[in-house]
C-alpha cells in the first residue's frame, strides 16, 4: 500500500513595497522653477506696489513731511474722504462718466458695428474695422487739439462758424457742454476694443446657423435676437468689466481737455482727483497718503462694481457644464 504523497505547498511571499510618498517641493519644483521669473515680476511690480499704497494710505505723508518726518494717523485718510464736502460730487461724476461711456460707446456702439458688418461684404466690413481702429493707434493729444479747435470761440471755432447763420451765439463749447466732448472723445477711441471682440464672436458663430435660420425665412433682427446676442454674453460680460475697469483708473482725456473743470470740480472724476491730490495739488503741498487712500477706494469700488457685473450676468450659469452633452 503506497502512502500518497502530499506536495507541500508553496508559501505565498508577499513583497511589501514601500511607497515612498514624494514632497512637496520634489512633486512641483519643476513647474515651480519654470514660474519663478513670473512670480517674481508679479510680486515686484503688483504685490508690492497694493501693499506700499496700502501702508502709505494709512499715513500724513506729503511733501511738507517728506519721507522721514510722516506719521501714521490709521483711518485718518479715509475719514477726510468720508467726511469732504466735494466727494459726493465727484462720485457722481465718476459713475456719470464710466456708465455714459460705456453704456452708450465701448458696449453700446460697438455691438452696434459688429453686428453692422456681420450683415454686408466681408471686404466693407474689413475695412471699417480698420479705420475704426485709427483713434486706438493715434495720440490722444490729436483728437483733443481736434476737438478744441471745433469747440473754440470764433473765428477758430468750427461750430460756431457752422451755428452762426441760425442765430446760434457763440461761445466756447467745450465749457459750455464739457461732458458732450469728453464722453465722445472716450467713446470713439472705446468702441474699437468692444467691436474688435464682438466681430470675432460673431465670426465664430457656425454659418450652419444663419443658414438654417434664413431657410426658415427669418428676419434679420431675429438672427440677430436669437442667434447673434444670446452667443455674445461672454464677449459682453468680459468687454463691460474690462471697459469699467479701465474708465475707472482713466483721466487722460479729461485732464487734457478740461482738467476737472471748468469751476470747481465739474468734470473732475475719482482717480483724476487722486492724481492732483497725491502728484498735481494746485497749492504745491502734495499729499501722498490721502492720494493713496483714495487709490485704495477706487479699487475697492472696481472690485465691488465687478460682482455686480458677475451676478446681473449670472456668471455661475454661464460656467456650468451643459446639460445635454453631444459624444462626437
């Protein structure tokens, strides 16, 4: 009787392999060295200069106190600002000049020529675009000298040369509607950028659409309310926020045509006051903090303006996924 055998089996060796887990510098030191050079431009030339008028908004500094003999005064700033009688004013004027020119110039004529040359020959339209964007490429200098000239008092004015034979009395346009003039001049130059934007979003609409659309035999105000405007909401949200922005921080054109006047702060806007406050005060005492201080709140009422923008435009909509995805 043969005794069975029984192989023994094998043991099971289980290797434990030891994860080393990686750092965080020797996970991201390649990318991290790559943007050195950037975050160092940022920190040098953003951070730095938000932090320095931060510091220098909360002191007296000036050009009687130079830079040594200043004093830190807190929120003492932002109550002379609170509390300034001509504030309220030039609040005004700020909110009147930002929201004319943009409602009216760099969203409202822009889209206006967008969708103008959607409609004719591509040569026309490209040739308007171009021309309108001269005033982008141009000195501001030339449009203002081209604007006094046209306002000024006969025999050099051009309007009063053309309002003389209907009984028009001349004067100085340029005092008597200051803002007519500086809303124009901001606005001719505003409106290439939005055009320039919206043109290429129309571009980007598949011509499958307006075909169909004009085999359905619709009209072209219906291409435009149906097709056109709804896939021109990230073009607008970005060209309105952008252009708020930069009408926000801009005074060229206000400081060459009337520098806040004519009187007392009549066309004098935010950041064309902190500029004659903190570099260009009438009576020579320059004063850098409360000029920074008002810096801090032009910045503040930007950012404040921007959610505004985000939320009137339903931004969290605009960035959802779809809810029919289409599996090419």
């Amino acid at each position: 009787m043969s005794a069975m055998v029984t192989a023994p089996k094998p043991e099971a060796h289980v290797k434990h392999v030891e994860v080393k887990k990686e750092g965080l510098w020797s996970r991201y030191r390649l990318p991290l060295l790559f943007l050195i050079p950037a975050l160092l431009i940022i920190a040098g030339f953003f951070v730095a200069p938000v932090l320095l008028t931060l510091a220098i908004s909360a002191t007296n500094m000036s050009v009687s106190t130079g830079l040594k003999g200043f004093s830190w005064i807190g929120t003492g700033n932002y109550q002379e600002i609170l509390h300034s009688p001509w504030i309220p004013m030039i609040l005004k004027n700020t909110l009147f000049y930002v929201f004319g020119t943009l409602i009216v110039f760099n969203v409202g004529l822009a889209l206006v020529i967008a969708i103008a040359c959607a409609f004719i020959p591509e040569h026309v339209s490209g040739l308007i675009r171009m021309v309108w964007l001269l005033p982008r490429i141009t000195p501001s200098v030339v449009y203002v000298l081209m604007m006094k000239y046209m306002a000024a008092d006969e025999p050099y004015g051009i309007l009063n040369q053309l309002l003389a034979p209907l009984g028009v009395h001349p004067q100085n346009w340029m005092y008597v509607k200051p803002w007519l003039f500086i809303l124009a001049l901001n606005g001719l130059v505003g409106a290439s950028m939005g055009m320039i934007l919206f043109s290429s979003a129309i571009q980007s609409i598949p011509p499958s659409q307006f075909l169909a659309a004009e085999i359905d035999g619709a009209s072209n105000w219906k291409i435009i309310r149906r097709i056109i405007l709804p896939q021109l909401k990230w073009a607008i949200l970005f060209t309105t926020v952008y252009q708020t922005l930069s009408l926000l921080t801009s005074f060229e054109y206000i400081m060459l045509t009337t520098n806040g006047g004519p009187g007392f702060y009549t066309t004098e806007v935010w950041s064309l006051f902190a500029y004659h406050t903190a570099l260009s005060n009438y009576y020579g005492n320059a004063k850098f903090g409360l000029g920074a201080a008002l810096a801090v709140v032009l910045v503040v009422l930007g950012i404040v303006i921007s959610f505004i923008y985000l939320k009137f435009f339903k931004f969290r909509s605009m960035v959802t996924d779809p809810k029919i995805e289409i599996n090419a």
